[in-house]
C-alpha cells in the first residue's frame, strides 16, 4: 500500500468495519457509536486516508460539500457567521465552499454541493428562488417567501436602543440608512418608527450609504444638515466611520451626539469612544443556519425563520443629552 492512497476499503480493515460504515462515520457520525467513530477516525489517521468529496458523490448523489453564498467575505459580521457556519458542518462531517452570485462561479458551486447557506444581501429574491429550486437552502439575516431563514431580533434590538436614548434624554434620532434595497435596513427603518412611537422619539433616515467606515465618514457630512442629539447606524462599520468623521469636524462623541451602531463586530470595543451596539449572536446565526440546512438536505420539515436575541451592549459612545448645537428639529416626525 505504499505506492498508492489507501482506500475507504483499507480504513474498514483496519477498523474491522464495513466501507459503508466508514463512510457513514466520516460523513454523519450522530449515526454511528462512539467507539466505532473513535476506532474508524484512528484508523484514518494511521493510514493517513482522504475522502474525496466527489468520488463520494457518485454512489451517494452527495457530496457533504455546503456553499456558503455571501456579498463580501471581507465584512466582520459575514466573517463571523461564517465562523459559525463552517464550525457547524465540520462537526457534521461536511466542508464548505464560499461563493458569490448570482454568477457563473455562483453555478458551478450549486452543481457541486448538497445545500447553500445564504447571507444576507445577495442574490435577488429571484436568483433566491431559482436556487432554492434547485438545492435545499437557507438565509441568514434575510427573509424571502418560502425560503428558511435564521435572523437577529432586530425590533427588539431597536426596542433596546430607543429605550436607552430616551432614557438618556434624546427626543430626536438621524439614522443612517445601509445599501439600497438591502432587506436588513428595511427592517431598521420599520422598527425604529415603530420603537419611536413607543418611545416618543422622532427620528429621520438619511442615506443609502455602503456598510463601510468610509460610508460612515461620507454620512456625517449628510447628517450636519439634519443634525439630531443621536445617530443610529445601520451598522457598527458605518458608525466607527461616523465617530472618526465627527471628530475630525470637532464634534464630540458622546458629550454633542451620541453614536449606536450594529452587529458589535471586534472594532467597536477598538474605536474611541467605544460604541454603544446592539450584539447579535453571528456565530450562533451561522450554526443554526447549518443545521437548519442539514435537516432540509436529511428531507426533515423545516418549520418558519428562526429569531434570535440580541442585546445591547454599552459603551461610551452614548452618555446623558446636554443641550448644544443639536437639538431636535420640529420636522423630524414621520420622516422615515
């Protein structure tokens, strides 16, 4: 056996199993005992043996491959439900690609994979719909029609902010609003007019702007003509952009306007003031999505989108309203 790769046939002998029960140990090991697994993976390791995904398609009709589908892998809260997401089907003896669509590379990834783990923001409802067609499939921090979904509680996360701002005195909020059409800021703006009513803020949206630092810096020039005590961002990017665009102008944060953002990536404990955000679970999104898309593939009934907390999380970005130079203005109601 030296001159060539040793076989899923020579891992059974050496473990004293069947092939069949190798592979059901590699690829779904919840089926398989403990001991068994343990003897099957030492074997793997002593004859250094790799399955080849696509060898195994072939009597199978799977590959135990799972596309994860995302706009930007660059971006922190993509990166950590990725995180989450490839974690999960590590444990269940799958690998992931990462893909972007729609797009040729977008297809030749669907025709090589069991399922797809889609992040919020791309494809279009209709690409959506297409794919889920084709393979079992599953949004994270995205609802569309008839597709299964995992998303953050993002009305009770603004119930959060609106409560602590006016806790702090705020009676007016700018938000500044993510990339057009993007469903997650559509969401945004809903709760927060909502959230306002409940708590007798007015707020005003101003945008679209990309989820990035430099979207935050271009927004602040936009806010100074729309000024309010408090900012809320379509996400924590976009708020450590505004921070350092506000204080380069000289306005400080939090004693002339208080910033929020979203999603409490690394870099919000890491900008001065640190900001104020509300956490979503983004591992925890990526590992249920998986799950959740396992169950589709396994041809489990899959029940309606799931929703997880979030809470927010303080930091010095907000503090107690003083009156200055941004106070509410009377045309702020309704604007959202």
């Amino acid at each position: 056996m030296a001159d060539r790769a040793p076989t899923i046939y020579d891992v059974a002998r050496s473990a004293g199993v069947a092939a069949s029960t190798v592979s059901r140990a590699l690829t779904r090991p919840g089926r398989v005992a403990d001991s068994t697994v343990a003897r099957i993976r030492n074997a793997v390791d002593e004859l250094g043996f790799r399955m080849n995904p696509l060898a195994r398609a072939l009597p199978t009709g799977r590959t135990s491959m799972l596309a994860l589908i995302a706009s930007d892998v660059t971006d922190p809260v993509t990166a950590e439900v990725m995180r989450g997401a490839q974690d999960a089907a590590g444990e269940a003896g799958y690998i992931t690609v990462v893909a972007h669509g729609p797009g040729e590379a977008f297809d030749r990834a669907l025709a090589t994979v069991d399922g797809a783990l889609i992040m919020s923001g791309t494809p279009g409802d209709d690409d959506l719909l297409r794919l889920a067609a084709q393979r079992p499939a599953v949004l994270v921090d995205r609802l569309c029609a008839a597709v299964p979904a995992v998303i953050a509680d993002i009305a009770d996360g603004m119930r959060q902010v609106m409560a602590h701002l006016a806790a702090l005195g705020h009676e007016s909020v700018t938000y500044v609003g993510g990339p057009a059409g993007c469903w997650a800021d559509g969401m945004h703006r809903r709760a927060l007019r909502q959230a306002g009513c409940e708590y007798g803020v007015q707020s005003r949206r101003i945008g679209p702007f990309p989820a990035t630092t430099a979207g935050g810096m271009a927004a602040a020039g936009e806010w100074l003509h729309h000024p309010a005590t408090a900012i809320i961002a379509y996400d924590d990017l976009i708020a450590i952009g505004l921070i350092r665009a506000l204080t380069a102008r000289g306005i400080q944060v939090p004693q002339e306007v208080n910033v929020v953002g979203f999603g409490n990536v690394a870099a919000a404990e890491l900008i001065t003031p640190g900001l104020t955000t509300v956490a979503a679970p983004l591992r925890e999104m990526g590992a249920v999505g998986v799950r959740r898309l396992l169950n589709l593939i396994e041809g489990s009934p899959v029940a309606g989108p799931v929703l997880l907390p979030v809470r927010l999380v303080e930091r010095g970005s907000t503090g107690i309203r003083r009156r200055g130079r941004f106070g509410p203005l009377p045309s702020f109601a309704g604007s959202l």
